[in-house]
C-alpha cells in the first residue's frame, strides 16, 4: 500500500530511442521506404519492424545485418541527438507532469505526485469521462441496423 504522502514516480523508458529519432527525421520517399538500423561500434543497437522481419537482431554485427537484408539502410548511433530528442520529450510531459527527470538514455522519470486526483474512489472527485462511441464494438449489420430511422408507436390519444 502507498503511504500517504510517498513520492509518486513514474517511469517512461524509450527503448528503440535512437530508430525513432531517425525515422521521424528521414524524409518521406515517393517509394518504399527502406529497413533501416542504427549501429555503434559496428553492432545494430535497433532495427525497426521492416528489418526485422528480414531478420535484423540487435547485437548482430553490421554485416549479418547486411547479409540478412541487403537493401537496409545503416545510420550511425548519435547519443547527443538522442538524448536532445529525450530532453525535448520531457520538456513536453512538463504540460502532463510537474517534473520531470532525465534518468538515463531512454529513461524520463516523472512526477505523479497529483495522480490521485484522477483515481475515483480515493476521496476526490475524478474528471468527467466520456461515454464510449455508440458504436464500439459491434459489428456492421448492428450499426446499419441501428442508422434505420425508429420506428415509434402511435400517440396514446389517437
């Protein structure tokens, strides 16, 4: 059990850090976008989706990766862009979190300390939720049969 007062953290790790800097800087190709890697010390640290499913692991030496996938791309490892783009994440939480941390170079740790007041139940009042879409989850015949206009009964005076 919490004991009141306890500092609340939260942990945010980042794992594939280094792969989505790079892809969210790589320009969009009027092709298909080829697998890409990034690598240190002539090792793959990560490997998006694409070049894993042609086999790409990380800790794999450049040239199994090249072996396993000839199109893929190799983008060297840049541990001062990375932690920019951690501290320009943390920077945007501060609009979710009263502080918060750099804590490794795919960790932020975040102040939750005001958590409490978005749990019902624990003696304050928790934020208005939305009701779910009328339509979530149910099938397409249910929701065709649902757009038909109702039928009403007729008035109880006629």
């Amino acid at each position: 059990m919490l004991r009141e007062g306890a500092p609340r953290l939260v942990a945010l790790r980042v794992p594939d850090l280094p792969l989505q800097r790079v892809a969210r800087g790589r320009e969009p190709s009027g092709g298909e976008a080829r697998p890409l890697a990034v690598v240190a010390e002539g090792r793959v640290l990560c490997a998006d989706a694409a070049a894993r499913a042609e086999g790409v692991r990380s800790g794999a030496t450049a040239a199994e990766a090249l072996a396993a996938c000839g199109r893929l791309a190799l983008v060297p490892d840049d541990p001062a862009a990375d932690r920019s783009a951690l501290r320009a994440l943390a920077e945007a939480l501060l609009g979710l979190a009263p502080a918060v941390e750099l804590a490794g170079p795919d960790v932020l740790l975040l102040d939750a300390s005001a958590a409490h007041l978005l749990a019902p139940g624990r003696g304050h009042a928790a934020p208005p939720s939305l009701p779910p879409p009328a339509d979530a989850g149910r099938g397409a015949k249910e929701k065709k049969r649902r757009s038909a206009p109702p039928s009403l009964p007729p008035p109880a005076d006629a």
